[in-house]
C-alpha cells in the first residue's frame, strides 16, 4: 500500500460518498496509533480559486478512518464540535522559489507516507512522528491544530 | 503535477451573455414543484390529478417510488407544455454527431448547452447547477437555481454541508432525465457519453483546473462539479474539452486542454453523471 492508494481508497469509501459534499476537499491524512491500530485523520474543507490566490473556508468535516485497509471509525461535523470560525482566508499566489520548496515538501511526504504503510505492513507497527511533522510544515497553522490532538504523541 | 497553460482560451459560440425567457412563457415550473411539496404534504390541490395525488401519497415513504411519480407529474407537464406550442419537435445536432469531428454539430451542440450557463449561487450549490444546466437544456423549463436549490433542500439532497456524491443526479432523475452513475469512469466512458448526444456532471478539483495551485496544495480530492460538453479534437495535438463551470465567471463553454481536464477529474478517481438525452432530442431543442 502507497500514499496515493490509501487515499484513493479514502476517496472511494462508501462513508466519504455519502458524507462529503462534492464541493469539499479533503487535505491530505495525518496518522496516529490507536489500540495498535493505524488511524488516518481526515480533514475536509471547501477551497475556491481566486485571481489573487486561494480561498480556503476552515475545515468542517473530520474523518477517521483504520488503516491500511480502509475501515470508517468516526465523521465529526466540526461545527458542532467546539469552537469553530465562519470566516475565509486567502493564501496569496506564491513565488516560483516558494513553489518549488513546497513541492519538494510534498515530494518528501509521499516518501514518508509510503514508507510508513510498508513498515506498517511488514511489522504492524510504525513511527508516525516524521510523517506528522512533514505534513504540519505543508498544512495551514490553523488546520493542523484540528489534528494536532490526535496526531501529536 | 506540471506547470501548464492556463485553460481560459475563449471559445466563439456567439452566446449571448443572459438568456431570457418570454414574458407570456407558458409553463411555471414554480408551480409545478410547488404542487408536488402540498402534494408531499398531504394538501389538497385541484392542480393535480387526483390519481396522480393519490400515487404520491402511496409513494411518500419510497424515495424511488417518489421519483417515478415526479417524473410522471413532471413529463404530463412537459406534454402540455409541446401542445401549447403546436407540438413542434425539432432535434439537436448533438446525438446524430458521428465518430468523426465534425465542426458544425460541434458548435451547435456547444451553443446549445452554454445557453444555459450561470454562475452558482451559493458556494456550495455546484452540483445543482449543473444539473440546472442539464434539466433546462433537455426539458425547455425555465426552471432556476434557486428553486431547485428549494427542492434539493426539501428532499434531503442538500442539507447543511452541500450535495454528496451519492445525491448527484436526484433533481436530473426528478425533471423525468434518465441518470447513469460512473464512480470510475475513463475518458473513453466520457467520449462515448458525448457522442451519444449526452450531457456529463464530472466531480473535479477546482485547483488542478487552473494547474498552479494543484502543485501548492495540500488537497487530495475533487471539490467542485462541471458539465462537460463536448471534447474538441479538430487539433490531435491539442485536444480540448469544454465545460460550463458554475464556479467561475468565465466558466460558460470554457475550453481547457483534456491533460488540464483529467488531472482535475483524477481525483474524483472518475466520477461521472452521465444524463441521457430524451429521445425527442430534448425538449429545449424548441425553445
């Protein structure tokens, strides 16, 4: 199992056909350890392309799901869980430099990613921290308090 | 994903900017659809033929049940509504289109669904107005967003959040429309559905669609809905698809390179709507 093919399977899931919205995206997983079970946590938000940048709403689904088989633990509507802002941000466009190192960021990711599913796979355990990390340097401030709870050791 | 150009080459279709319906148009969909809700409600209505009534009060429980009399309601609608017009019947272009391109049936058939064309209401309301664009094209209703968002609302297939996936094509269904769903459809499923003279709803990520934030985004996921038109591939090395895209404001019968296009479709991992045209060609046809 890859990143990608975890989250194509997050994708398919009969639990993300019937809850989330076509108009909302999902941001990439982050990864905890629950009763020796692999944990994906989903965030979910809305996202609209502007001439000045990105608009992105905060999130307002969190899915969880076991892993690496594909298995529904929880949806939770975040407007009703705690505190939760209306308002909408907007991420300016950025450089080509600023590109480029957040690609390479994403790169390093998905190498993470893959390689804590074959651990996983291979011993049934795995560190998660150095995949947590990468994805807190590509995720919004605010989106990864939303995971901070569950992703942090 | 790569850098690429931008998608929003203008396409000439000689489309108007608004279309308006006539003054003395003589079917209000409003109406209809306000009928259907007393009718879900048990009230009386003289409006409604009483065995129609009748069947959608047996059917209230029965969400098919419910769609196979709305379609009935709504197809006696459409029927008087041909009378009233003398019974013309006219075809599109689009269907009788053979496997080779052929540039007059393709901008008939462009012309005939970027008529439809708006912006999305609401940020959420995608799904439903692509489905607008469709239900307006085939069934000539001069039916609005605004009151499908309405219907959507009282049905259950837009509560809170937005449509999902799993409610995409209820309102097609609802205006008598023939619905086929692809979870995984290939561009091959979507040429073939084009050829047929078909309109296609495709769920696609708004951000891979303009190519520079797919590669600064952590988002793994489709979040927005386009009807797709046509495929344009009188140039082998540069094929095209056209798309009404409600999200946008220069989203009517907009031309985007089909690599732009599938890596936008990627991932929904293929998610398609194929609404199958009425064989009278539809009735917008006569408008």
């Amino acid at each position: 199992m890859t990143l990608q093919g975890l989250m194509r399977d997050i994708r398919q899931d009969p639990v993300c056909r019937a809850m989330l919205p076509v108009d909302m995206t999902m941001l990439y997983p982050a990864f905890s350890v629950k009763r020796g079970i692999l944990c994906a946590h989903v965030l979910c938000h809305r996202a609209a392309v502007k001439p000045e940048g990105l608009e992105i709403w905060p999130p307002e689904l969190r899915l969880e799901f076991a892993c690496p088989r594909v298995r529904p633990i929880s949806v939770v509507n975040l407007k009703f869980d705690g505190p939760y802002t209306e308002g909408t941000k907007v991420l300016p466009n950025r450089s080509p430099e600023e590109k480029a190192r957040y690609s390479a960021a994403m790169r390093r990711l998905a190498a993470l990613g893959d390689g804590l599913l074959a651990e996983w796979e291979e011993t049934g355990a795995a560190d998660v921290s150095p995949y947590n990390e990468c994805l807190r340097s590509v995720l919004e401030p605010s989106q990864w308090q939303l995971l901070a709870a569950f992703a942090e050791p | 994903m790569d850098m690429r150009e931008s998608m929003d080459r203008p396409l000439d279709t000689g489309v108007p900017e608004s279309v308006e319906h006539p003054a003395d148009w003589p079917i209000n969909d409003s109406a209809i659809l306000k009928n259907l809700e007393q009718a879900r409600a048990g009230t009386e209505n003289s409006e409604i033929a009483p065995d129609v009534l009748e069947r959608i009060r047996e059917a209230r429980t029965d969400r098919s049940g419910q769609t196979d009399i709305i379609r009935e309601y709504i197809d006696r609608a459409r029927d008087t509504m041909a009378d009233m017009r003398g019974g013309e019947t006219e075809r599109l272009a689009a269907g009788e289109r053979g496997s080779d391109f052929d540039p007059d049936a393709f901008r008939e058939s462009v012309k005939a669904g970027a008529d439809q064309w708006h912006e999305q209401l609401e940020p959420n309301s995608c799904a439903i107005a692509s489905q607008q664009f469709v239900i307006s094209e085939y069934t000539g209703l001069p039916v609005t967003e605004a009151e499908l968002i309405e219907t959507a609302s009282q049905m259950g297939w837009y509560e809170g959040l937005g449509t999902s996936s799993a409610d995409v094509g209820n309102l097609l269904m609802a205006y008598g429309i023939d619905v086929t769903i692809r979870p995984e459809g290939d561009f091959d499923d979507l040429a073939s559905a084009l050829a047929a003279g078909d309109r296609v709803l495709t769920a696609v990520q708004n951000m891979a669609m303009t190519t520079e934030w797919a590669d600064g985004y952590p988002a793994f996921s489709a979040n927005h809905m386009v009807e797709v038109l046509d495929i344009d591939d009188s140039d082998p090395e540069d094929p095209r698809v056209i798309v009404n895209d409600p999200g946008i404001p220069n989203g009517r019968a907009m031309s985007m390179s089909r690599e732009n296009f599938e890596d936008a479709w990627r991932t929904s991992g293929g998610y398609m709507c194929v609404a199958h045209r009425p064989e009278d060609g539809g009735r917008g046809a006569q408008l």
